[in-house]
C-alpha cells in the first residue's frame, strides 16, 4: 500500500486520536465510561463502551484531496477497570507510543520518513521523548500557556554555583504581541487555498526533550493557534498542512461507526473486540485502495439529487454503493446473452440496481 500509495515523496504521514465506540450491556470486556466528543440531541456527555487509540495513514489524493487509511488500534482500559479486563494497564500515550514505533518501522523497511501529527492530547513526554528518540518528526498543537524556554547559551566564563540548565523563559502571549517576525503563507487547508499570518521561531520544550520549531498562526487580533514541530528545517507550510490534513483521521472514525459499523458487532471477550473493530479497519481501507484510480464519475452520479453539490468528492458511502453495483453487475450481467430482449432487461435491472445499492 504504501508503495502504490507514496511512490512520489518520501515522506509518510500519519495521524493518531482517540475515539470511541459505544456498547451495550454489563458484560462487554473491556467496556468503560469515557467522554463523548460528540455533540448527542440528548446532551450526553459520557458514553459506556470501548475506547480506540488509532493510528491512521494520511495520503492526499490528486482529485479527491486528503484521505485517511487507518491501519492499526489499541483497545484502551481504564486504570479501574483493568483488573475485570484481565490486562495490564497503558495510558493512551503509552499506546501511542507503540503506534508510532510500529509505523516508523515499517517506514524505515520501505526507506520512507515517518511524520506523525496528533492533537493536543499526546504532547506528554511518555509520547514525545520515546517516538522522537526513534527519529519521527512530532507535529502537534500546543497549549496557549505552553513552557517553553529559549536555547540556553553557555557563558565563556563560567560563575559561581550551579549552571543553568534552560535558557529564558518564552510566553506565547508575548510573542503574539509583538510585531517582528509576522509574515505571510499560502497553504493547502482543508481542499482550499488560504493565506495565513504566522510567526515561526525555536525553542526548548521539556515534554519533548529538545528544541522544537514552534509555529504561531494569527486567527484575529485577539486569536491565536499554536504548533510544534521536532523537525527544525520544517516550513511553516507543510507543518500547517500537516495539522489541516489531521482532520481525515476525524472522517475516518465517522465512517467506521456509521457505514462500517464500528461497534455494533455482537462480540463480549477482549479478543473478539479486538478483531471486530480491526477487521472494520482493514474493510475501510480495501474500499477506500480499491477506488483509489476510479474516476469521480464512475464513483457517484448526483444527477438525481440536484440539490447536492455536484463537485463535492465522493464519501466513503459512495465508495462503498459503487464496489456494491460494480460486484452485482460483474454477477448478473457478464457473460449473458447479447440480444436486444436482453440488453433492455439489462437497462431496466441497472436502474433498480442503482435504487438498491
């Protein structure tokens, strides 16, 4: 895949979040209550079932832009809940961490740089210092009160007492407000062209074990977004676009729990979940590589709807009706007679198939 995929950079990037799936029933292993990042009509703010570390591929079509394949998931359970699990306890870092060694070396294998982006979540140093001690490239948000220091610079002369080990303080809100050191991108964000005001500069970061390249992005005069990136030759463009591209992650969980159905297997011991939810990833991704060189055409026709957005790229669903057509159409047309009776049976059965699938 990866071959097919990335044949023209050398560079892999890859996603990792959390989400979760949500069960039924007290006897479900591995089922714990955790925070519902989705807004419910009924308010809910937690959800029972099972939470998923994933690690999903990010590739950028060339018609369809950014697409997530995800590859790989760890079943996270609570510290509470372990013993009835029958695990051993890890933090979602901690998970993390592992997806990420897993992914670089397969990248390393295939002779590929490994970039991996996360959200806010993962910047722990149980994430970062391991992953960046493999030599992954970390991209992720920061907080607005981040710790940052500057790089320490060693006197010629050396003092009484004991060195310093960081170098000044570094407050966002005082880099925000100064006026040096703004200028102007163009970036790929979210299928659009955009122009944003940034502000790019080094700076030590503990969690990270090391200088990191932070990038500071200009929302309103009284709005800002913060990023770090370990690599420090990174432009800020292709760390902004990194951080725009995260968001494929975010569609892929919505299509495993609404068209692959992500959870709702009937399965209650560890290792069927396991296998369940994976094999839900597997099918994303077979549908997803199986309509990577169709046409938009062949994917979707929205003459029907003309409500719709006629340009809009095909989701996942019409992936998955148009592999539904293609395989009952293979079925019960190849290899028929050609008579005129049956070409018009045929047109009239493509119709109904079209209504089914």
């Amino acid at each position: 895949m990866i071959h097919r995929i990335y044949k023209n950079t050398n560079t892999v990037l890859v996603a990792i979040d959390d989400s979760p799936t949500s069960r039924y029933g007290p006897k479900v292993a591995g089922a714990g209550i955790h925070r519902n990042p989705i807004s419910t009509p009924d308010g809910r703010k937690f959800i029972y079932g099972h939470l998923w570390v994933t690690l999903s591929a990010i590739a950028r079509h060339k018609n369809f832009g950014t697409i997530g394949l995800p590859l790989l998931a760890r079943m996270y359970v609570k510290a509470k809940d372990i013993k009835n699990a029958g695990l051993f306890f890890q933090s979602k870092t901690e998970q993390a961490m592992e997806l990420s060694k897993w992914a670089y070396n397969c990248c390393k294998s295939l002779q590929k740089r490994l970039w991996i982006v996360t959200d806010g979540g993962f910047t722990r140093a149980s994430f970062l210092k391991p992953v960046v001690k493999t030599g992954a490239v970390i991209i992720t948000r920061l907080r607005k009160d981040a710790v940052l220091y500057a790089e320490l610079k060693q006197p010629k002369k050396r003092k009484r007492g004991r060195p310093r080990k960081y170098g000044k303080r570094i407050k966002l809100a005082d880099i925000v407000n100064s006026f040096d050191g703004w200028f102007k991108i163009r970036a790929i964000l979210y299928g659009k062209q955009e122009s944003k005001d940034v502000k790019v500069f080094k700076a030590l970061y503990k969690p990270a074990g090391c200088m990191v390249q932070v990038l500071i992005v200009r929302e309103s005069k009284s709005s800002f977004r913060a990023f770090m990136c370990t690599d420090l030759t990174a432009c800020a463009v292709e760390i902004l676009e990194a951080i725009a591209d995260r968001g494929a992650i975010e569609q892929n969980f919505s299509d495993l729990k609404q068209i692959e159905g992500a959870g709702q297997q009937q399965v209650r011991t560890i290792i069927g979940n396991i296998g369940a939810f994976h094999l839900n990833l597997w099918l994303h991704n077979f549908i997803e590589l199986w309509a990577w060189d169709k046409s938009a055409k062949f994917l979707c026709d929205r003459s029907d709807s003309p409500w719709d957005d006629a340009n809009r790229r095909p989701s996942h669903a019409d992936k998955c009706a148009a592999l539904r057509r293609e395989v009952l159409k293979q079925t019960f047309f190849v290899g028929s007679d050609k008579s005129h009776e049956i070409n018009k049976i045929h047109k009239q059965f493509y119709k109904l198939l079209k209504l089914v699938a």
